[in-house]
C-alpha cells in the first residue's frame, strides 16, 4: 500500500485568494520543505516558478471554482520548445488557507513532477504495465494519497479505502483510450463529500472523465462520516515499441552534487523524519537516513525494479524478499548529543498489516512489535545487522502525521549495549560530524 501523504495547517488562514507570485511562492516554501534544495535559483516571473534545471510551474487562469481554488500548470522540461508538454491540475483549499492548498499539490501532482525528474522513487510510486497497481500498456507514477478533511480519523480511514481500492488498475479500461499525450498524461482521482453526499471525479489532463468517474463511483468505496475528501496524482507515461522504459524528460533534478551521494550500505541523505530526531544534519544533531534496507539494496536494479511493489519512503514491500519499516535508531554519545539513524526494520506481513491498520484506526499509542534489524549501523557495522529489536513510542499527532517508531531494545547481547550505553562521539562519529572549535 503506499503511504499516506500529511499536510500541515496554518491557524489563521487569509480570507482571499492570493494573486499568482504569492500563490507560487507558497509552492515554492511547500516543495523546498518536501524536498530541500529543490528550488535553489528558482524565480518567480510573470506567472511562474521558474528552475534553472529546466522545469517550472505556473498558475493558469482559474476556468472553475471559488475563489480559492488554483489552477496549475507544471511544465517538466521547457526546453522543449515551442509546444512544451505540461500536465494540469487544480487546488482548492478546504480551509481557506492558501498554504493548504499549495501543500496539496506539492504532496501529490508536484510529487509527479519531482518523481519525472529523478526517476528513482524518492518522492513517489513507479508501477509497470503487468504490476497489480499498474495501468496496462502505461507506466505509472502516482502520489502518496492526502487527506483534506478536518477530522484526522476519517482522513486517514478514507485515505486507506481509496489506495486500497486500487483505483486506477481497475477502471483502467474507462479512460485510456483517451490518454493522447506522447510525453504524460495526468489524472486526478478525488473522493469526497458529507454523509450521504459522496463524488468521485477523475479528471485526465485537467478535465473531468465522466466514464471514468462513474466507473470509480462504482467501485462503491465507503462513505465519510462527516466531510472528508481524499485525493491522489498519477503520470500515465507510454512505452515505446519494443521497451519497457518510458522516455523521461531530459531536465533533471540536481539536488546534491554526486559526491554527496553514498552507498545504500552505509549512510544515506539528510534526515527527513517529523520530529527532533537529527532532522538538522549539523554537529549538534547529527543523524543518518540509510537508504535501503540490506536485503533490498543486495538486489540488482532489475531485479529491485521486478520485486518492490510498494516503496513509500517509509514501508517498502518487496515480493519475496520482505516487508520493511523505516524506524528511529537512537545512540547516546559521551559529549551530550544523540546520533540518530533512520534504519530499516523487517517484519513479518501480519505484523506490518497490523501496524498500518492502527494508523487507520488512530489506535498506535502503546503498540509495541518485533523485527529484525536491515541495515549495519557504523561503526559496529554487520555485527548488529539482523539482530531482533521490539520497537515502539510511535504516535499520531494532532495534525495527522505519524512519528516513526522508535528501537526500544533488543535481545541481541551487542546491540543491547549500542541501545543502553553511552558511546564516545569520536568512536561512532569520527569527523563526520565534529563539533565545532567554540563547544
């Protein structure tokens, strides 16, 4: 299942609609948090958000909605010139706040765009032609699926319904026919409604698919109990004769210059958990994101590319290798500070089909479970890797999002001293992360 998107609110939303710049400088503030360093020299001309690694976003004049709806326009390679693809999308924010409705498009057309530039399943799902989540005849990219309702348990329940309901897989024969773009095609799926009242829209490159829409109304999702709308993107690209690749666009994201770029076995890019865990990757919160876990990254990238069904970012199911949680691995060190490593954890399927229907059921509070350790953490490297860990203080916020569990303690006799002592900074950190001349 892919994960569940979250989005953050602002307590005193403005009342009017934001003119164009204004609006695409929310976009900005949303993808810079989404993924840091992605806009780095972009500008805000006319009615744009402009790279200068090729791609922009712009605000096309509202044809439908209220006056806090947006319509945009991203645009992944203007190079391309004088007909530059783009694909469509439109925002409304629930609550009046602009920023939520840029937040929205971030997390799930803008998630598109970000994915068709690096390709490498960092911001959202691929899926083949004979995947079970797949599109026939198309390559799929798709978002994770964002809640927009004020009641975070009915988000959550109506999120799970509509990425389980495997939407686009299933009513895929309704609109394909009408995918015409050579380069993507981009389909909203929405769901919303009050009690009673509930709609579900597919919109192919901005335009409602009636077809397709009444397809989906079939498929008889459940209802809201008070008003709630989910809704997810997708990129249909088609494949030429003879490959099983798309043709990605040549504009590309640049977002950490090769040398930053590490092995899947040993430490990966900047923390981007929810909550003080080393996000700061400075001397005073220094923190690893491993990438991949060990089973996963022994793998060709074929056979990656064949086995992973799901890589979310914070649960990877991979067909006959396992099922795997990204968690928080803390490690107290002698000069005060804490490194913290976001690790991978394999579970079992009960164990982690239990874990995701307590997110839905808002009922992770408490909930402690078993796995097996995935990655080596340096410097006791392999020593710890597969060692069991029971895991825990995981909790919902009030905003939705979902802080990632937490390593309690292990039966392993090592990676129990790891978890319980205190650790010199210059064993385990070395000079990757010294503090400086002042401390």
């Amino acid at each position: 299942m892919s994960w569940i998107r979250r989005r953050t609110r602002k307590e005193e939303p403005p009342a009017n609609r934001l003119p164009d710049l204004e609006f695409l400088a929310l976009v900005r503030a949303g993808l810079e948090e989404f993924a840091p360093g992605v806009t780095q020299g972009a500008q805000l001309k006319g009615n744009s958000l402009i790279s200068p690694h090729g791609w922009a976003v712009a605000v096309a004049p509202p044809h439908h909605g209220g006056g806090h709806h947006y319509d945009l326009v991203a645009l992944p390679d203007v190079g391309l010139q004088p007909d530059v693809p783009c694909f469509l999308d439109c925002v409304v924010s629930m609550s009046a706040d602009p920023q939520d409705a840029a937040n929205t498009w971030v997390q799930t057309a803008g998630a598109c765009l970000l994915e068709l530039l690096d390709h490498r399943e960092h911001f959202a799902n691929h899926a083949g032609p004979d995947d079970e989540r797949g599109v026939p005849g198309w390559h799929m990219i798709t978002s994770g699926a964002v809640g927009l309702g004020r009641d975070g348990g009915e988000n959550r329940r109506l999120q799970g319904a509509l990425l389980e309901a495997n939407v686009l897989h299933r009513i895929a024969n309704s609109f394909t026919a009408d995918l015409e773009s050579p380069f993507f095609n981009g389909v909203k799926v929405f769901y919303g409604g009050s009690p009673g009242a509930m709609q579900a829209e597919i919109r192919v490159n901005g335009e409602r698919h009636e077809a397709a829409s009444a397809a989906m109304t079939a498929l008889a999702l459940p209802e809201a109990t008070t008003f709630t709308a989910v809704r997810f993107y997708a990129l249909l690209l088609p494949l030429p004769a003879g490959s099983g690749q798309p043709s990605y666009p040549t504009a590309r994201l640049d977002l950490a210059p090769a040398s930053a770029q590490t092995d899947a076995h040993s430490h990966g890019t900047a923390c981007d958990c929810d909550c003080d865990c080393g996000g700061h990757l400075d001397a005073e919160h220094p923190g690893f994101d491993l990438a991949l876990p060990h089973l996963v990254a022994e793998l060709s990238d074929e056979e990656r590319k064949r086995r992973v069904k799901s890589d979310t970012g914070a649960i990877i199911i991979a067909e006959g290798v396992g099922n795997f949680l990204k968690v928080r691995l803390r490690i107290r060190l002698d000069d005060g500070r804490t490194v913290v490593y976001l690790a991978w954890v394999y579970l079992q399927a009960a164990v982690i089909d239990d874990f995701v229907q307590r997110v839905h059921n808002d009922n992770l509070a408490g909930h402690r479970f078993e796995g097996l350790l995935c990655n080596a953490i340096d410097p006791w490297g392999e020593d710890v890797l597969r060692a069991p860990v029971v895991l825990g203080s995981q909790q919902i916020n009030e905003d939705g999002s979902v802080r990632r569990s937490e390593v309690l303690e292990s039966s392993d006799p090592l990676l129990s001293k790891v978890l319980s002592e205190t650790w010199p900074a210059t064993f385990v950190l070395g000079d990757r992360f010294p503090r400086s001349p002042s401390n």
